[in-house]
C-alpha cells in the first residue's frame, strides 16, 4: 500500500536519491559503544565559532516572535563588509537554500542545468527535484573544466553551477579560467559560483568574484557561515548578485527563511576577522599535517584550497571509511561523487589529524 504512495512523485522526485550527510558522532557512540570520537567529514570548522558569535550565543533571544523577515541589520552589515548596496544580498538558510532558490525561480522541466562531474551533491539534487535536465560535464585532472563547460552552454541552459573551491575534490578554477568562463557564457545563462570555502581558500591565483558582479549580470555568488565562520548548525548563507536576481530569490523563498539565532550571530561573526585568521591558520598547518603524512605513506591527494582533503588510497574507500569507524574516525567515503578510491577528510585540530593519520596507518597495514 505505502509503495503505491511512491508514483504519487514527480518524475524528477521519483528518481531522486536524497543527500548523505556525514555520519553524527552520536549515532557512531550508539552503534559501537565508542567514546573518544573525531568527526572529519562534514567540512565544519574545527574551532567552533568565534568568541563574539559565542558571546551572542550565550544572551537569550525573543524565540516567540518572528525574526527579521528582511534581515536588515545583517544585510546591512554585510553590504558594508563588500562594498556594496544591500539589493544585492539575499539570505538563506544555509547557502544551500539560495541554491534550491535560484533553480526554482528560473528552471523548468525543459531547461538544462551545467555542472562538473564530481561537483557538489546539491546541483543534481535541486535540478532534479524540479525535473530539469541536468548536463554532467567531464572533469579534468578531478577538476572542474571550464572550457568543457562553456561548450556544454545550449539555447535551453539557464543555469550553470561552479563550485570554487570544489567539494569534494577541493579543486578551483583560477582567476583567468573563471573570467573566460563568464565571458563566454552568454547573458541568459545564470552563473552561481558557490563560495563556500572562500575564507580558506586564500591562494594568490584564487578569484574574488564577489568584485565582479558589475561586469556580470548573470554571476551569482553564494557565501556561508557554516564553514570558516564555524555556524553551521545555525543553517546561514548568502547570495551576492544582481538586484534582479536578488528579487527573484526573494520572491520564491520563504517569509522568515533565516532565524533569529543565525541572524545575531552572523552579524557579529562577519567581522570577526581574528576568529578568521586564526581558523585559516589552523587550516593550514592540519593541511600540512596532513599532507606530509599522505606524502610519507605514498598517497596521492588533490591539491585543496579548502579545509578538507581528497586522498587517494588505491582501493576502495568505502572499506577504508568503515574499517576507519570502528577505530572511532569518521572521514567521508566519495564513491557516491565517482570517486571510489578516495576519501575526503576534513581539516581537524592537531589531536584529531594525528589520531586519523594514526588510525589510517593501521588500517592500510592490516
Ligand atoms: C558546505 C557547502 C555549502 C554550504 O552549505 P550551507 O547550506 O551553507 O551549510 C555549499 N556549497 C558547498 C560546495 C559546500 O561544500
């Protein structure tokens, strides 16, 4: 009887397989009776966030009235923070949500949506769900192509996804790589570049394209808390754009879609720029750490300008995932993004990258 509830979907629904979070630390305790448990596999920032959030955090809010619909004062201060009218920024919950709103405006079922192999699950997730088609453009080296995909451009895409870095593979187009794109790309073609892992990626050949958004009409940026700003649970993104596009994302997205919460910590954590250091900081000696042991053990990785790492272990990661579980590490299996001899690993603080790369060794020696 509950099956035949299943046809009721759409045709893009029904084919839907849905996202596969990270495993929670709690359901490993449950499951294996462990106490001492590192999660690197959901791409969090290991120091929490920072202590203006906390302090915040720590005050009690109105929780029986609505948020700010509009969120002025956080719009406020981040149209301060980049130089720019507060028409162009749209809040979401979780930058995820301005994803599912920029497909929702503007896709139907006979538009065609571009996106790298590889890239971030959310893309064939929103494309799907609203039954467009999505258009997988073959990656180079794990990363994406973007020649590959400005040729995979027809007259019924509307919508291009760009992932800088990527998640999984961490991978990122240069300055030059994304201005050819944008170039060639032409005006009815949407173009979100998903800056999730912007504050990592601080590399001398990695774009800005937040500066961009006069000379690209088309370009939409997105941002998060949840990852360098350490708020991920709170569920806060934003867009950058133009007002058009912000008009249309505000149309489609729910009265009170960001809570009260997410809103008065992210507007204290925006400049909170020694939290942001020192999180960078952090970032890169764990990379090394990280890094250095793959190099000692003679693993592959990809280059990452985020806080994870893509290590290729030249078998299957999901066996290497499981075996890692039961030694109380969750690192994140990419089979399911066709990789399956990889893993991803998040960038820890330094008790848990040496407690993974401990664990690692044990594993591939046994
Ligand atoms: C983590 C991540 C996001 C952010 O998701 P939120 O909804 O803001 O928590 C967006 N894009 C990529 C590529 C990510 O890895």
């Amino acid at each position: 009887m509950s099956c035949d509830l299943l046809t009721l979907a759409t045709p893009g629904v029904a084919t839907l397989e849905p996202y596969q979070p990270g495993k929670p630390v709690e359901e490993l305790q449950r499951e294996l009776g462990l106490k001492d448990i590192v999660k690197l596999a959901s791409n969090e920032n290991p120091l929490g966030p920072g202590e203006r959030a906390m302090e915040v955090l720590r005050r009690p809010k109105e929780i029986a009235r609505y948020p700010d619909g509009n969120g002025f004062k956080l719009k406020a201060r981040l149209a301060k923070y980049h130089g720019m009218s507060a028409d162009r920024i749209t809040l979401g919950n979780g930058s995820n949500e301005i994803l599912e709103l920029i497909t929702r405006a503007i896709i139907q079922p006979h538009h065609e949506v571009v996106f790298s192999d590889h890239a971030f699950a959310v893309y064939p997730l929103v494309t799907q769900a609203v039954g467009a088609k999505p258009v997988v453009v073959q990656a180079k080296d794990w990363a994406h192509d973007s020649e590959a995909m400005a040729a995979a451009v027809t007259a019924n895409t509307r919508l291009m996804f760009v992932a800088n870095p990527n998640n999984p593979t961490g991978t990122w187009l240069k300055c030059n790589e994304l201005t050819r794109l944008l170039e060639t790309v032409p005006d009815h073609v949407i173009v979100v570049v998903d800056e999730a892992y912007f504050d990592y990626a601080v590399l001398p050949d990695y774009p800005d394209c937040s500066t961009w958004l006069d000379i690209y009409p088309n370009l939409l940026v997105t941002r998060t808390f949840s990852k360098a700003y350490g708020l991920a649970a709170l569920r806060i993104g934003y867009s950058l754009s133009h007002p058009e596009i912000a008009d249309l994302l505000n149309r489609v997205r729910q009265p009170f879609n960001v809570n009260a919460v997410a809103l008065a910590a992210a507007e204290v954590s925006i400049d909170d720029r020694k939290h942001i250091k020192k999180s960078i900081q952090a970032n890169q000696d764990g990379m090394n750490l990280l890094t250095s042991a793959f190099d000692e053990m003679g693993l592959p990785y990809l280059p990452s300008a985020g806080n994870f790492v893509c290590v290729d272990l030249q078998r299957p990661g999901r066996e290497i995932f499981n075996q890692l579980l039961r030694k109380g590490v969750i690192v994140r299996p990419v089979d399911n993004y066709g990789m399956p001899n990889h893993i991803r690993v998040t960038i820890g603080i330094e008790h848990e990258n040496k407690k993974f790369i401990a664990a690692l060794k044990k594993v591939l020696a046994s």
